[in-house]
C-alpha cells in the first residue's frame, strides 16, 4: 500500500523546523519525505493535507489502558478509599474477555489523541496483545509483576510477546517496591542480567512510598533498585515525583527514563515531578497519562500543557520548561523510552506514525509559532488523523480499527454493566 | 423563530439530575424544558439530539478577548520582559479595526468550547461591542480604567454600553490597585454609589502585587478597595490567589465573586488560587481563561479540571473541590457574576444559552457519571453545538456568525501582520 499525503506542513521533530511538502509511505514505513518529486511507481492514495501539519505521533509512555472502564466512577475520594474500596474490589472482576474490550475502547480514545503506541502495565497481557493487534495499534508491555508473582512468568511474557506481532513489544517491569517483595526484586535484576534488559515500574509516585521504603530498607526506591542491579541495564520509573540528590545521580549516570504523568499526580494529590531538575541533569523525560481512573483522559495534550505549566509554578519561572522540550518529550523521547527507535522521527525508513494537525482551527491562530501553538493552545479537537504502522486508524472524526467505534462500545459498555452487578 | 430540539438528555443546572427530554425555543429564550408534549405552535425547525446532552453553556469570568493576536508570540519568557517588552509595545499599536477582527477571531473559539459569553476587560470597547453584537454573542464589558483614564469616561460608557443592545451589558470596573491611582480608586467608588453597582478589576495575582499595595498603603488591594467603598454594592476580582484572613472576611460579607484563571496563573508562574478556602468560606467562584497571551487558549474544560486539579494538590487532598462544584462555577456562577441572571440554568423563560456535549465520543464513555466525565475528561472536541440567545453560532465543526470563518481569520490575520511590521 503506498500513499503520498500531499500540500501538507511537515514537522520531522528531527529538527524544530517546519517545511512545507509531501510524505510518502509503503506499508508499514515512511518512504519519502521532501518538498514533493515525480514517482516512478503509482500511489494507492493521495491525500491532500490541505496545508495542516504532518508530525510524528504522540507516544504515551506509562498508562493502564483497561482502566477506562473505571472512569468516573469513583473521584474526588481520598487516595486510600479510591484505591482499596473503589478500584481494587472492581479490578479483581476483570476477566481477558474485559480486559480486550476495555483496551479496545481506550484505543479508540489513543487515537483522538495522536497517540499511536503506549506503554502499557496491566492484567491479561494475552488479551490485550489482542486488542491493540486487532486494532492496528502499537503497544510495549511493561511487566508488573509484585506480590506472590514469579519472576519466570515475567520471563516467559518477556520471550513470548517480544517474538509475537511487530506492533507488540515487552519490556521488563515489576509493579513497585511497594508492592513487589525483595527477592522478587532480585530475581527480576537476575533477569535483566540475562536478557541485558532495561527494567521499568512505578517509582517515588508519594511521598509516604519512599518514606516506607526509607523504613524497609533505608534508602530511596530508586537506591534500592540500583543497589540490586534492577539498573544495569538501563530503564526508567513512572511518576518519578518525590526525588532526592541521590536518585537524580543514579537515573544520570545509569540513562534512566523519567516518565511524568501530571494529570494523574495532580488529581491523587501526590505532587508535581521536578521535571526542570531532570532537564538540567540531561535525564531524559517523556509522558504518560496514567490509566482513565485516576487522570480521567487519556489526553497528551492535557499532559503536555500540564508538564510546562506545572514547572513554571514550582519554579517561580514563567520561562521554565519550554514548549520546544515539552513537545520532544510527547514524541520522540516517548519513542526512544519504550525502545521504539524507529518510531521517533518522520524520515524516510522510519514507522509511519504520524499526525495531521488542523491548523485551521481557532485554537491554532495565528501561526506565529506551530510548536507553541500545539503545547499550550492545542487540543485533541485539532487532531485530523492519526496513522500508525502506516494504517489510517483514525481521520475526520471516524475511526478504522476493524470493528465499528459502536460495536466496541456495545461490547465494553456490556461488560461494565456485567462487572458492576456481580 | 421556534426551535425543537429532542431526543436529549439534559442537566438544567438548577438541579444536578439528568433527564431525557426535550427543549423548545422560541427566538431567544427557553419556552419549553420538560419530557416532550404536544405542540399548539408549529416550529421552525426540528433537531434530534441523539441522546446527546443539553446544558447550559459555560461563562467566561475573566478575558481579554482581542489579545488572540499575541498567541504564542512571546512565550517562556519571564514575566516582566513578557509584559512590558512583548505585551505592552505590541498593545500600543492597536486600533479599533484591529480589536474588531481579532474579538471576532477570539469568539470563534469561545464558541468551540461552549462559551457563550465573556467578561471582557480590554481597549476600543465600541468596536469590541460591534465584534459580539455581529457574531451574535453575548458579552458583558468591564472597566478597565487605570493611569489618567477619567471616571467620566467609565460613567459614560456604562450608561452607553448598558443600553445599546440585549446582547451587551456593562460593569464599572478598573484595572488594578497598582495601575490606578488612589484619585481615580475613589472617582468610581463615587460611581459604584451613584449607581449602586458592583466593581471589578484585577485583584492579588501577584504576591509582589500584594506586597507593593501593602508599601503603598499599608492594607492588601482588597482591604483598600472595601475602605474607598469601592465593594459597597457588590463586584469581585479576577485571579484572587494572594489573599490573608481579612481579604476572605470582605469577599464573604460583601458577597463578591472570586473569579479564577488558573491557566494565566500557572503558565505567568503567579501561584494557585485558595479555591477550597473560598468554598469553605461561602464565596462565590467563577471561572475565566484570561486573555491568549498568558493561558494561550480560550478553553473552558482546561480551566475546570485545572481548578480542582490543583485544589487537589495544593491541599493534599484528593476529594478536594468535587466536580460538581467545578460545573457550577463555569454555569451557573459565571452568569451570576456576569449579572446575567436569566443565563443560569436551562428554564422556561430563561434565555436559551445553550450548548449540546456529544456524549458518544470516548472520552465520555462508560457514562458512570456525566458531570465528573465533563469536569475530569471533558474536552472542546465534545462540543456539537453552541447557542446563544436561541441562535445556533456553531455546530458540528461549523461557524453562523454572519461572516465565513475565513474571512474572519484572513482580517484578522491581515491585520496581526500589518501590527508586527508597523
């Protein structure tokens, strides 16, 4: 299948600068991008643009997909009794058969969003797999494993779905130090030593986490995975909120990611990530929207505005955290933290993941300056198309998912009803 | 003109119950909300909602509509260079002409998040008033003398502009403490006396705002203002973040309206308004976007899930400044701000302020609870259709303003060039 999306502004994000011209893609990848030239093989399609803009998609970087089914159904609650009464007793009834329409649902919101390819940590990981396959859409697994779960089932994933469809991938994770015992900690370190394998989970979310990990073992979360070698091979945390001098040193010197997740940290009341400070320390940072119960979208544009904003208050600064290093974050540094090289940029070769922009909107007049524009002024409305893999999946409203968008909801919504009565 | 639209699901805002039904319309006010009868009367038109929402559209507290020309010129830059470097040489060179097109280009994108009227503080207030009245949208101006400006000149266009046309009202108002001098403070509490009316301006956003009053006259902006006289009748403030005890025991017993820009606030790093404390305190909350230099959209949604978003971190707690709260101050108390007082709440009689959520979109699904999916994962993309004063102004992506979008963006943009060149 080859398309050639023409008349269109194009932002490669390889460099900040927008040039007007045309894209091509074949299947799966991008196989020209330039100010337009003669083909010597026919297209499949052509699309004019009509002077919107052609950027790579948004990679949403820490997110429970599933979670949707929760939305709004238990808010404006303190932390504890959201967690233990509302969220966990409703979680407990998920089944695969759920847990593959709820993720289908979530999709569908993803590609509002521009968002093509999450890094998703849940239950059911089978069903899942099948639900973003399904729908054309890309996703890398990070294991969750904690409690009485054991490392070689982590491994046995690992193997599994790094092998399955192109668009799956699996990185290794445990849920938290919280959540996850010592000596499954230690045997999920022996696994990244096997695999040479970045390792991922949920880190210095609250304060009372790292003050009981101070309790366990008298050092950071953060201290604690380095000291067991859970880094040795790269990964990162998700929240990354409560950091100390030490914690900043570690994810430095070991390349670690920083996924920030502002909207869900702001409605759990956990506090705002030192996302200034990972800058100044060269520590690379990308986005992620937390799951649907505690955010209550699955919206990067919310994110991305929420990321700049929330460091010009903590900073006193109206110049901190600029839009130019918000919008890197949302894409191509969100690409590089799930292992997604080839997904970072629009260049010939690359994925075809893409956005069109609108630029027409309100929101995005006058064009004095496109990045800007999008950080702080855009919105998921502005989102025209989204493609990942090179497969339209979503444009002018409709979506292209292999189901209809009513046939999804039919079969999520049932199930929601089924769970809540149970 | 009578309008029927059925087939909806609707929240009038006077309770927070969602029932379905229809509404009916005849020119410009409500004539009918109820689960559907026969009609005497024939209509003019006959719109199926689709089990959409109908609700009351939202308010906007506090704006400067026009400044749409500045979006993302001078971004991520410190305040003061932002405002007396960017803001204030660029301001120099308007004109009427040019206020007239960039209102208009600023109601445009009111409409597309459900905005149907703001409270404006800004220059050329007679082409500002021909910007609404052509588009069809309501607006209430404020006052916004400071410096030499003449109480004269406030008293005659509040005689002026409070009869020119039903769609235009106007209240006494200033720009600041530290834009106004102390002659001119007392110059419209005179005016507030003889017209027994409410008084707005600029009130605590900067604590070195409040600091500097403070040097001046020994009291806070709003313990000066209540000394003068200048809240005998009522009035309020836009922004309110700095305030001590007694700030909060004159809003309380003056009944003034505590208007929030949480957007301005983060991205100018000005600090977070004590929301809660003012819910506590029986305080009347509005919301506003301020101008698009400081937010940079005009986008009720990002306002209302930032002000309980950040009264959720600021105090800690999660189950702080529940959704519904949130809904009623961007309805209910933003008309009542405004003095519009018939734009509350979707009743026979009211004026029919209206606008219709699409609930079908993903971000609104499972439907556990619509007023916390709109105040939590709402978005301007689930604004179908925007009504004011019984007029259709925008629906399904579509603008009836009595110009063609367009033309519109093509003078208004014209006109930013020629300003920047100039």
């Amino acid at each position: 299948m080859r398309i050639r999306y023409y008349n269109a502004k194009i932002l490669t994000m390889k460099t900040l600068d927008i040039t007007a011209g045309e894209l091509w893609t074949e299947d799966d990848k991008i196989s020209y991008v330039g100010e337009g030239k003669p083909s010597d093989k026919p297209f499949d399609r052509e699309i004019d643009i009509c002077g919107n803009l052609l950027m790579p998609s948004f990679k949403n970087c820490h997110t429970h997909s599933a979670m949707v089914f929760l939305r709004s159904l238990a808010d404006d609650l303190p932390l504890q009794d959201w967690l233990f009464n509302q969220v966990f007793p409703r979680e407990a009834k998920l089944n695969g058969r759920r847990v593959y329409w709820f993720t289908r649902a979530a999709i569908l919101e993803y590609l509002t969003s521009g968002v093509t390819a999450a890094f998703d940590m849940y239950f059911y990981p089978d069903d899942y797999a099948a639900a973003c396959i399904d729908s054309g859409f890309r996703s890398v697994m990070c294991g969750g494993v904690c409690g009485d779960d054991k490392a070689e089932d982590l491994e046995d994933r690992f193997v599994k779905f790094n092998k399955l469809h192109p668009l799956i991938g699996y990185r290794l994770g445990m849920h938290s130090e919280y959540l996850s015992p010592i000596e499954l900690i230690r045997d999920v370190s022996a696994l990244a030593k096997k695999y040479s394998a970045p390792v991922f989970m949920h880190n210095s979310e609250t304060k009372k986490e790292v003050d009981e990990c101070f309790g366990r073992y008298g050092v950071s979360p953060t201290a604690l995975f380095d000291r067991e070698g859970i880094f040795d091979y790269g990964g990162g945390g998700f929240h990354c909120v409560w950091f100390d001098d030490r914690d900043f040193e570690i994810f430095r010197k070991r390349k670690l990611w920083a996924v920030t997740n502002p909207a869900s940290n702001l409605k759990l009341s956990s506090g705002v990530a030192p996302v200034c400070r990972f800058l100044e320390e060269n520590i690379g940072v990308s986005i992620g929207t937390d799951g649907a119960a505690s955010n209550n979208c699955l919206d990067m544009f919310r994110e991305m505005f929420l990321v700049t904003a929330l460091q010009k208050l903590q900073t006193g600064d109206a110049s901190a955290c600029p839009a130019d290093e918000v919008l890197k974050m949302a894409t191509v540094n969100g690409a590089y933290t799930m292992g997604l090289d080839n997904c970072d940029t629009l260049e010939t070769g690359k994925q075809a993941d893409i956005i069109e922009i609108d630029l027409s909107q309100p929101n995005m007049r006058p064009q004095h300056n496109t990045v800007k524009n999008i950080v702080y002024s855009g919105c998921k409305s502005n989102v025209k198309m989204t493609v990942c893999a090179g497969r339209i999946l979503y444009r002018n409203g409709e979506f292209f998912v292999g189901e209809p968008q009513e046939k999804i909801y039919e079969n999520a919504e049932t199930e929601v009803r089924m769970l809540l009565t149970e």
